[in-house]
C-alpha cells in the first residue's frame, strides 16, 4: 500500500463500492465504514467490486477489491 492509499484510509470519510468500467453503466456506493462497504460487496460476491476510501478533502484512493 502506497503513502497516499494509508492517508486515504486513515482519514476517510466515507468508502465507496464502484463496479463497472462502463461510465454509462457504472454502479457506486456511499458507506460510513469500511466494514459497511466490505459487507455490500461481500453480498455480490464475484471479487469485481472495487472499495475507495474517501477523505473530507476530496482525496480518494483505491483499497480493495471484494
């Protein structure tokens, strides 16, 4: 994990579930935790989910996929 993807998790404000490479066909979701995005992919199940964390500033990094 690079600096910036560690500054991004430890200061997120919220992690968002994007699927979809398509713009026109893209999925995303807002969660409070990481937890919460986690579960949300979880349930899909397919490992193509990607989890971003977000910062109050704007800043986003990628963190996973599920």
């Amino acid at each position: 994990m690079t600096e910036h993807e560690r500054y991004c998790l430890r200061h997120a404000a919220q992690f968002i579930c994007v699927r979809g490479r398509n713009p026109k066909t893209r999925s995303r979701a807002s969660f409070a935790t990481r937890e919460a995005a986690q579960a949300h992919a979880n349930r899909i199940g397919d490992g193509r989910t990607m989890i971003y964390a977000v910062t109050d500033g704007g800043h986003s990094a990628h963190i996973e996929n599920r």
